[in-house]
C-alpha cells in the first residue's frame, strides 16, 4: 500500500511552455529590439521607487539607454476621493462598501511619453501604467499577506493605499479600496501581461513570460490544484499548525490558516528550490471560468469563487469573538457584495471539553443581550454569553451550520475547517471576551451592524435540529460511502463527507462544478483524473478539483480510513 506523506506548506507546479527566471537581467533579456516604451502596472503596496531604479539599472546594464515616469505622479487632485469606497453609514469606522470605482479614475488625463531614440526603453511605472498605451506590458505583484502585515505592524506607513502618497496605511482602506480596485484592473489586463514579476524576493524577483503564464493557467485549470497556504496570528489563536503542521508562528500563534481564500490565494509556479513565481488564484478564475468553476456557477457567481476553506486553530488558545455575518440583503445593498457569508465549522481536532457557541437560546432577551454587550464595550463588564447564545460540544467530525444572522464563535481547544462563502471582510462582532491588543486597547466592535443582521428567527431546538445535521448517506459501495453532513435551502452550497477505507477508492465526477476536498482525518488520499494526472493530497490539506476536470479517483492512502471533507455549489 503506498505511503502517506506529511503536509507539504510549499506545493508547486511546473510552468508550461516557459520558465521562471530570477533577477532584472534575466527578465529584460526577454525586452524586444527598437525603441519601446514598457509599462510595469502591479498593486500601490510596493516599493515602486526601488523597482524603478533597479529596472532602469538592469536595461543600462544590457547596453540600452533607459528612462523613466512613475504615474503616480499624474494622478489626479481628487484620486483619493475618487476611488474610495463609501462608509455606510458616513462616519463608520468599521467598514466601508466595496469600492466600484476603476484604476482609471485615478487620472484627470493618462500620461503619456515621448517615444526613446534607437534602442532606448522608457519604464512607466505605478498602478494604471497599463492604461498608457505600451509597447509592453509587465505586471510586478506581492501577494495581498505582505501588504496586511505591513499596514498592521506600521512597517509601510506612507503611501501604501491607493492614491494616498503621504498618508499612513489604513486596513480598512486596503481591504475594501485597494483591492476591489486593483483586483478588478489586474484581471482586466492579465490577458495581455508579457511577463509576470513575482517581488516576494525583491533583490532579485522571480517573473516568467506572458505567453508562459496563461499556458501554464490553461494547464492548471484542468487537473487538481492547490493552493499555497499560510498561518496569521491574532489574540486568541493557538499551536496547532505549528506543532502538528511545522508552520512558524508569526506572533506567537497559528490562529487563521488559509488554506483556500480565492482573494488572497496564490499558486506557486516552478521548480521547488528554484526560482518561483506565486500567481493569484483569481486569474485561473477569470481567464478560464467555466473550466474552472463550471457553465452554472459562472453563470451565477461571475468569476468570483464562492466557498473558501480555512483553518481557525484555538488549541491552546482562546475563544473566538461571539459574531455573526450579514444577512444576503444588507450585504448586498450595504456593502456591496452580490452574495453573503453563510459559514460552516467542520472540527477536525480538539482538546477535552471544548465547545462551539451557536444559535440564540430559546429564552434569549434582545434588549438584555444589547445591554451587555453595550457594558462591556464601554464599561469592561463581563458578559454572560451562554444566557443568550447555545453552547454544543465540539465533537471530532462534526459539521455545524451558520447560515448569515447566527451568533457564533468557536471555543477555545479547538482546530475549525471553516468551509465558507468567499466574502469573508465583514465579521460583525459583538463581544471578545474583554481582550485587549498588544497595545493594551479593546477590539473594535461593530454591533450596531451585528444587531441590524442578527437572525431571531432560528432559537432553542430550531438550532440543534437544522444547524447541527447528522450525516445522511448519498451514495455507498465497497470500502466508500458519500455522506450529505451539511445542506439548507438558504445556503448556496453544501459540505459532503467522503469516507474510504485502507486500500479502497471512490469514483466521483465534478459534473460541470469544482469541488474542494480536504482530508480531515486519515494518512491522506492521491487524485487520479481521467487524463491520467495524479495528486498526493496529506492530512490537512486542501486542493480544489476545477469543474473541467470531469470523472477522477480517490485512493486512500496508509492504513487508516481517509475522511475528506468536501465542498461544491448546490444547483439554484
């Protein structure tokens, strides 16, 4: 029987049709001949002044003359007005809606440039550099975790938001301006990049070609692929994923795992211990979207994927925050987001005694539980939780809905596969348990949102009966069973279980929409698809089947019963 293997924090996949280079040099030797004009367009949380310099050095170094113009410096008086996303209401400092604004709007007029003599090369460069009309076209990228952490630890503090050159970096800005906004600029302009820059390594980035970069997506979006993942800290987090996983704590904890958050995602291109390029998720989404999501979910979702998996590790940590998400409505016409965060927690490990809050007791006074919330935001009062909200064992195994409007939060001693909606910005918290920061203040807690969203519908047996399923089987033969472990009519997707012995495998068939599988106990599992590719997938891992790939195998592997976790978009 073949071997399991461990968790493997770096999965990576040969490029096609090309290869990953490392280095300025390495990447103008690819410039074309003449006289050219060559934009280099990417997110604003880069050091742009850094990347011009060594670019300009690069091309000189090689013989040509080089000039350049940082765009940034043609934005308009009003950029930073123009492109912000509205607070709602006007003085919210929690939340804004998710900017619709456009990279062009940053410009009263695009700038443009003289064209260089002979073989000279001129480097616009800033976000919106594409819009002035190149010779061409290089996008430099870092993935969305460098700029979180940097706006968090103050280590960017100047100019790291979009149209903000002398301002310090703000989250909220970064999450709900910057991103919409260069997300939807970057995946307008991906079809026609002529060479992909990773700057992870900034003395020397690692970038491979255009024409390189869109083979090797079509490649991927055909056969199983991962994701590459990694652990934030926060202050209730705990030591699962650095004890069990070997993951190094960047503050103490392994609190959030991100295992499959399209938004953030990347996938790792090239040779392990070589150069590599981290390309963003999203672009298998949008230059490939029905092969990737499927006729059906495109159709519905756009090119935005709709469930997300992540890891919330309290083993050895503390309690979530009590919180809920936005009902469908508010999230829509509030925030700005066409679709809500209907969540799940699958316990995949967990200490004695820990429990998960969900849903209101059947007794629960509103008005007594905004009280308390109320005291310990401004009084520091301890509020009594459980008088309001059900607290249910965390059972290994066992999957608990939380459909948008239902308080939540997993206890502490617990290891969470948190199988989701995708638009996961808007947690409405109402109580963190008095906890303070490193700085010694309180957690901003947003629960005029909470309260306009809380469902009060579903209360007492109502939660233990829809919320807390026992699996039902779908389908079952030699050595495998398909369960159902998680489905309601107001969720658009649902969560199966597949079970397979040692030894055995399972048939399954994406039937036009991707599933996300994850093993949540067992020595791991390998896919084999029809067209004769296979993937290893270990203990905790995560890997998303796109819709294309059609019938594949699952094969347990070790000696032990694998159980994997699956996902996928029920039909409307």
């Amino acid at each position: 029987m073949p071997a399991s293997r461990s968790y493997d924090p770096h999965p990576s996949y040969q490029p096609v049709g090309g290869q990953v280079v490392a280095g300025w040099p390495a990447a103008v030797a690819g410039l074309p001949l003449g006289p050219l004009v060559l934009a280099v367009d990417g997110p604003a949380a880069l050091d742009w002044d850094a990347l011009a310099d060594a670019l300009v050095s690069a091309v000189r170094s090689a013989g040509r003359e080089a000039d350049s113009l940082d765009v940034r410096g043609h934005y308009a008086t009003a950029a930073d007005e123009r492109v912000a996303g509205r607070p709602v209401p006007a003085d919210d400092p929690f939340f804004t809606a998710m900017s619709e604004a456009r990279v062009a709007d940053l410009f009263d007029s695009v700038p443009r440039c003289e064209r260089p003599a002979e073989d000279g090369v001129v480097v616009m460069y800033g976000p919106g550099a594409s819009l002035c009309e190149p010779d061409v076209l290089w996008y430099a990228d870092l993935p969305k975790r460098y700029a979180e952490a940097a706006v968090s630890k103050g280590e960017l503090p100047v100019g790291v938001n979009l149209g903000r050159p002398a301002e310090p970096g703000d989250l909220v800005r970064l999450f709900y301006t910057d991103w919409p906004v260069l997300d939807r600029h970057r995946d307008a302009i991906a079809g026609r990049v002529d060479r992909w820059i990773d700057l992870q390594d900034p003395a020397s980035p690692a970038s491979l070609d255009g024409t390189a970069l869109r083979s090797t997506l079509a490649h991927l979006v055909r056969g199983p692929v991962r994701t590459r993942p990694y652990f934030n800290s926060t202050p209730w987090g705990g030591q699962w994923a650095a004890s069990e996983l070997g993951f190094t704590p960047q503050a103490g904890n392994t609190a959030l795992g991100y295992e499959l958050i399209a938004p953030e995602a990347g996938v790792l291109v090239g040779e392990k211990g070589e150069a590599q390029v981290e390309i963003p998720f999203q672009l298998l989404c949008v230059e490939h979207p029905e092969d990737m999501l499927g006729e059906g979910v495109h159709r519905r979702f756009g090119t935005s994927f709709p469930i997300r998996f992540d890891y919330l590790d309290t083993m050895g940590g503390g309690n979530l925050s009590l919180h809920l998400h936005p009902q469908e409505r508010y999230m829509r016409e509030v925030f700005g987001w066409p679709y809500t965060q209907h969540e799940t927690y699958y316990v995949t490990a967990g200490e004695d005694g820990a429990r998960v809050l969900l849903g209101l007791t059947e007794g629960a006074d509103l008005d007594a539980l905004r009280r308390q919330v109320e005291d310990a935001i401004h009084d520091g009062t301890p509020m009594a939780v459980e008088d309001h909200v059900q607290s249910h064992p965390a059972t290994v195994g066992q999957l608990f809905m939380i459909p948008a409007g239902t308080p939540h939060a997993s206890g502490a001693g617990n290891l969470v596969l948190e199988v989701s909606a995708t638009p996961y910005l808007y947690s409405l918290r109402l109580y963190d348990w008095l906890r303070k920061d490193a700085a010694g203040a309180s957690r901003p807690l947003p629960y005029e949102h909470g309260f306009a969203n809380l469902d009060t519908s579903r209360r007492g047996e109502d939660v233990t009966k829809d919320l807390i399923q026992r699996p039902r089987t779908l389908r079952a033969g030699e050595g495998w069973r398909e369960e159902v472990i998680g489905a309601l009519p107001e969720m658009f997707y649902a969560v199966h279980r597949l079970v397979v012995a040692p030894g055995a495998d399972i048939l399954d068939d994406t039937t036009g929409r991707f599933h996300i599988l994850n093993v949540a106990a067992g020595e791991g599992a390998v896919i084999e698809t029809l067209d004769g590719r296979t993937h290893p997938l270990a203990f905790a891992e995560t890997i998303t089947i796109p819709a294309a790939v059609g019938p594949y195998r699952i094969r347990a592997l070790g000696g032990d019963e694998a159980r994997i976790v699956k996902a996928l978009v029920v039909e409307p």
